[in-house]
C-alpha cells in the first residue's frame, strides 16, 4: 500500500535488505505527527483523534494523543540536537501550559487529573510520556518555560507519586516523572520513594536471563522490550548512570540475545501478547541495545530489525489514507485490542523512534545492514525462563513460538475461561500468523470436551525446555476450564509437550482424569484462503478422524476469514494424543505423513521415528523427558 507522506528514496548501498536510513526513520516521524496534529484543541492540549473512544474516555484519549506523540517528536528533536524544522515544541510548551491550567475541569484544554489505576489511571500512563519527553527535550523547552507553567507542571505530573498504579509494568511510570524532576532539580524524598519503589518490584520481576515478568505472575510478552527493559534502561542512559546502566544494560543485552529472533524475514514481530496496535514500538529495546551498546547485535543486523519492522507496518495498511496510525495490526483489526486502547493508542508505537538518539554518525546508522537472526541459519532456541521455544526456518523466513510459560492470569486470580484471551492461551503464535477470535474455532489449541463443552488453556505451568542441535523442545501442563455448566472437572489435567525440528513441530498431548465419553480436539496454524501457506496437521496416535479443515469467519488480524485444520479423538481416563503440524511458505515441505516413518507409543510415552532415521521419545512421569537422536 502506498504511504500518505513523502520518503526519501531508497539506499540499497547501505541498507541492502530495507532500503531504509536514518533519513527514512526522520520522515515517518514527522509524517505521523503532522498527521496527529491536524485534530489538536486550539491550545494544543489534546489530540482528539478520531475513532472508537477507550474505556477511559474522550478526554484521556486526547491527552494520549498529547502525550504520545511528544514522545515521538521529543526523540526526533532530541536526536536532531535541538534542530525543529516544523515547530513541534512550541505546540507542546501551548499543550502543556493550557492542559495543567486547570487540571480535571471538563472544558476545551483541561488535563485529567492523574488518579488510581482503578479509578482514573490512564493519565498515570501518559504521565509517563510527558514526562519522558520533557526530559529529552529540556534545553529546548522546558528550560525556556515560565515559572508558574513549570510548577503547574510538576503538580500535575506528582499526581502520578501519589496514586497507585495497575500491579504491573506500570510502577515504571512514577518512576520515569521522578526521574524526570530529580534531573530538572525538583527531586525529593517522595521521588526517590517512588523510584525506590519501582525497582525493588522490578527486582522481583526479574526472573533471569533478561526476561521480565510483566508482575507477580507469567505474563512474558512485548512489555519487555517496550517497558521493562526501555524506562530503566533509558533512564540510565540520560542520567549517564554507569553503574545502572551495566546492571540494567545487561538484562537487556541477555533479553535480545533471544528476542532477536522473534522477528520474520518480512520485518514482521512476533504476534503475541497483548497491546499488539503498538506494532513497530517491539523494535525499540533492539535500537536501545544498539543506543546504548548492551547488545549482542550487530549495528547492521539491529538495523536491519528496527529497520524491517518500520517498513512492514508502512506498507502493510497500519496508516490511514490521511497519515494516522489506525487501532489493529495491518489495517484497523478489533480482535486484536484491547478495552484500554482508543484512536490514540497506537502512538505508544513512538517508543521505536528511541533510534533517533543515536546520531547520525552513530554505527547503528553507519554500518551497512546484515541479515535478521532468521535470515542467517535455521533456529530451535529454548527460552526456558519464560517456558518459550523459538523456531525459526531460514527458507520462508517465518518465526514461530510456541508458548510453554506465559499466560496473562494475575496470581489472585482464579482461572475462569470466561476471560480466555486468545493472545496468551493458545499454543503457538508467529510471525505470519494471528490467533482466531474468541468466537470462533481456536487455532493451535488442545481442548477437552466434556458434555459437548469445550475447554480453554488460561493459567500456564511450565515443566522445561531445551533444545540441541537442530531441535528444541518446551513442555507445560494445564487445567482445563469451561465456559458452559460446570468450570472444571475434578482432576482433570493436560501436560503438553512441543517438539520443533526444521519446520516440524511434534505436538505430545497426555490427558488424565478425563470423564467416560470426553473427547479431544487439537487445531493447528490458522491461515487465510489468499495466502501464501501451508498449515498442515497429521494424527499421528490417539486421534480416530483424519484431519479436517474448518472455518474462523472472524479471520485473524492477517486475514479476513481463516482455515484451521483440527483432529479429533477419544479421551477417557489417561490417553495419549501425538500430532505433527506444520506452517512455512507455499509449497510447504511435501506431504506430513511421508515425515514420520513410524510412532511406538507406550503407556506415558511415545517414540517418533523420522523419515531420515532420527528419533524422538518424549516421556512423561514426576518430570517430562525429551530426547533426540539417530
């Protein structure tokens, strides 16, 4: 599709694999905001974009129109070493002297008040950006403001010290408004408490080998690189705190030397988790890694990346006709949001211009582009931190995950499939892919029925993972839950394994305690009628139908309608359920069932003997055991 805005042309020399440049990145910038800045309030406080509102309401979405994109132009300006050609910060200065004159009164330019995350929190939020930006643009505006607007300011952005943010990633924004006054000289004892604060949590986050925990419980996905890792890191880096910055720098150089994989030949992220409008914002814990040198990438291959990721979604529909970053994926995508998330929403995607603070001479513009991790070999990388297994195929390009580890159940909650979210509960995700509405068929998914009802995945233990030489393998168990009638059955489990080799994924399934007459379905990859793949789905033991080919009307945020394959078999008592499921590029590698030259199963174990001589016995007991070989 083409972009409503003027590019430069493209530099093949440089960039072999995008085209793009530092230049490009300064144009999409100035592109996006021009285009924002056409529905501000006369004095600049909000940006009321148009669209569906948020849960919020019309008021915090237009502070989050401010907000947002102050984010980006901050990073544009701060990158320019203060150069502003089109005059963005005085319309931020106007912004933020009319949005605090008189905070929390219902008129034209009035700032909500900045409350509890349960009863008005999504200031707290964009307090955040604000302050963010005030800092990286401090020489330039903040130091030029009067007086009373800089204590207005402050006021309004303490809100944010004094009121308890979601249990979650969002302690970091009290923390990035303290570290913002502290570097303006309005620091005290309330904003070092609020930094204290955050990052005793974030300690307790952290679960090793740079994966955060998005709080107390599994929820492992994007808010990593785009929060976690980006506000304490950053903040290292202005503050020019070198102690910080190595303890915070190596968790992100440890995140990327996984998260770097999670991105398809195409330029695409993986499509997991939730918040997925952000789109291009995944990119930013990669540039930031390149900003501040705690990577394990090279400048050319973070490049490429960031890079990738900006141009998939440029041409691929994330803009409207008239410059705006739409709410969905590609195009405008219900499915894939969430309630919070309104027409300003998609700006967080801002967070990706952190680019931008490298300068031009920097290496992460100076070095010519290398491949992606994916373009470079095939790949099988455990993560077993986050109970994650990576599968990368070099031929088509795709990233697949299969997720072992994360879900989005808070630790006080119970595990209702009322609130199954398609975004963490099913088995598989990638980069070419997008998961079916709650509606319609799951893809990806083992569910169990009982009494015609059937269940969902919602809180996720992972029992390990690990991968070889060309091979990987992740395993968890689950307790089904149902929507209709009862919302569990006593003693029912489901421990599930995912072997990945080559494009290959074994998928092991054994379910006890089930009830006379259950039965089991298992789904594979979701896919589009007009697109180029193959999704394919063999029985391989427990499984008395063929694999059959039904409908999700809803599409997926790839495609408008999907086809899912699924296989169906008996489940009472203990029973052992073996799949193989594919999805690469059009033509595929051939038929599944000339893969698998034999299955021995046994009572908690099965053996899958390959075409090619190599085996693989998976075995179940008080630990799962996965082994691979000639």
């Amino acid at each position: 599709m083409s972009i409503p805005f003027d590019l430069p042309a493209e530099d093949r020399v440089s960039s072999p694999y995008t085209g793009y440049t530092r230049a490009h990145w300064e144009a999409v910038a100035d592109g996006l905001l021009a285009a924002a800045w056409r529905w501000s309030t006369p004095g600049c406080a909000l940006l009321d974009l148009p669209g569906r509102p948020s849960r919020s309401g019309v008021r915090s979405d237009g502070l989050e129109g401010y907000a947002r994109t102050f984010l980006a132009a901050a990073f544009r300006v701060a990158g320019a070493g203060g150069a502003d050609p089109h005059g963005l910060l005085d319309r931020y200065a106007r912004g933020l002297a009319s949005g605090t004159r008189s905070p929390g009164r219902d008129d034209t330019e009035s700032w909500p008040l900045i409350l509890d995350h349960d009863v008005q929190g999504q200031p707290m939020v964009e307090s955040a950006s604000v302050a963010l930006g005030l800092r990286l643009t401090a020489p330039w505006l903040w130091e030029h403001l009067d007086a009373d607007v800089k204590d207005r300011a402050e006021a309004w952005l303490r809100g944010a010290l004094r009121h308890t943010p979601a249990p979650n990633n969002w302690y970091l924004f009290p923390y990035t408004v303290a570290g913002f006054l502290e570097s303006v000289g309005r620091g005290d004892a309330e904003t070092a408490a609020a930094r204290q604060r955050a990052l005793e949590l974030l300690e307790g986050w952290y679960r090793g080998e740079g994966w955060y925990a998005d709080g107390d419980g599994r929820a492992f996905d994007h808010y990593n690189g785009w929060a976690l890792h980006l506000y304490p890191v950053l903040d290292a880096h202005l503050a020019g705190d070198a102690e910080a910055l190595e303890r915070y720098g190596a968790r992100l150089r440890a995140h990327l030397a996984g998260f770097g994989l999670l991105f398809g030949a195409d330029g695409a992220p993986l499509h997991f988790g939730r918040s997925l409008t952000y789109r291009f914002a995944a990119s930013a814990a990669v540039s930031l890694g390149a900003l501040t040198g705690h990577t394990p990438l090279t400048p050319g291959a973070s490049r490429r990346l960031a890079s990738g990721s900006l141009r998939y979604f440029t041409e691929r529909g994330a803009l409207t006709d008239d410059g705006l970053l739409s709410l969905g994926w590609h195009g405008p995508h219900e499915a894939t949001l969430q309630p919070y998330s309104g027409p300003a929403s998609p700006y967080w995607a801002s967070k990706a211009f952190v680019s931008l603070l490298a300068p031009a001479g920097h290496p992460l513009w100076t070095a010519t582009e290398e491949p992606a991790p994916v373009e470079e070999e095939d790949r099988t990388l455990a993560l077993p931190v986050p109970g994650l297994l990576v599968q990368a195929t070099r031929e088509d390009g795709i990233v697949r995950l299969h997720n072992h580890g994360s879900d989005h159940v808070r630790p006080h909650e119970g595990e209702s499939a009322a609130e199954d979210d398609p975004h963490y509960g099913r088995q598989a995700y990638s980069t070419r892919t997008g998961p079916t509405a709650v509606r319609n068929v799951a893809d990806n998914h083992l569910s169990v029925e009982v009494a015609g009802r059937h269940s969902v995945r919602r809180r996720v233990h992972p029992l390990g993972a690990g991968h070889g030489d060309g091979w990987g393998w992740a395993a968890s168990w689950h307790r089904p839950v149902f929507t209709d009638g009862p919302p569990m059955v006593p003693g029912l489990r489901v421990e599930s394994v995912t072997v990945a080799r080559g494009p290959y994924e074994v998928r092991v399934h054994r379910v006890t305690g089930a009830p006379p007459g259950a039965r089991v379905t298992q789904t594979g990859w979701a896919t589009g009628p007009d697109e180029l793949l193959v999704s394919g789905l063999h029985g391989l033991h427990g499984w008395d139908t063929a694999s059959e080919t039904v409908r999700a009307p809803q599409g997926t945020a790839y495609a408008r309608w999907a086809l899912v394959p699924r296989l169906t078999g008996p489940a009472a008592g203990t029973s052992l359920h073996v799949s193989l499921a594919v999805l690469a590029a059009a033509p595929g590698p051939g038929p599944l069932a000339d893969a698998v030259a034999e299955v021995v199963p046994g009572d908690a174990a099965v053996e899958v003997v390959w075409a090619d001589g190599a085996r693989t016995r998976v075995a179940f007991g008080d630990a799962v055991r996965v082994t691979h070989g000639a």
